[in-house]
C-alpha cells in the first residue's frame, strides 16, 4: 500500500458552511482509491496538491497516476 498527501479545499461530511482548507493522508493501494477515500470523511473537494505536488491546470491528475 502506498501513502498519498492530499491538500484540498472541501468540508467535512455533515458540515454546514464554507469550504476549508485540509491535508490528509491516505494509503491505498492505487491514487484513485487514495482519492476515493478522502469521501468517506469530507465532501464538496477540489484537491489542490498530492504529496506536495499541485495538480495540473486542468484537474486530470495525468502525472500521479503513476505514482
């Protein structure tokens, strides 16, 4: 299993309110289930960086998919 470092913009599921900032780290075995994860605990995301890393402009994700 591999670590995954998201930085994101989103809430915690339940909340009512405006989107904050979070970092969360995740381990599965692939990046989409990494992402998929960060759903069990928060909603409305727009992630920003992975492990330190911004996401490309036009939010594919192409060069984590081989992390």
């Amino acid at each position: 299993m591999k670590k995954y470092t998201f930085t994101f913009i989103g809430v915690k599921n339940g909340s009512i309110g405006k989107r904050q900032k979070f970092t969360v780290t995740t381990e599965a075995n692939n990046f989409d289930d990494a992402k998929l994860k960060l759903y069990d605990t928060h909603e409305h995301i727009h992630i920003l960086k992975v492990n330190g890393k911004e996401v490309d402009k036009n939010y594919t994700f192409s060069e984590f998919k081989n992390l």
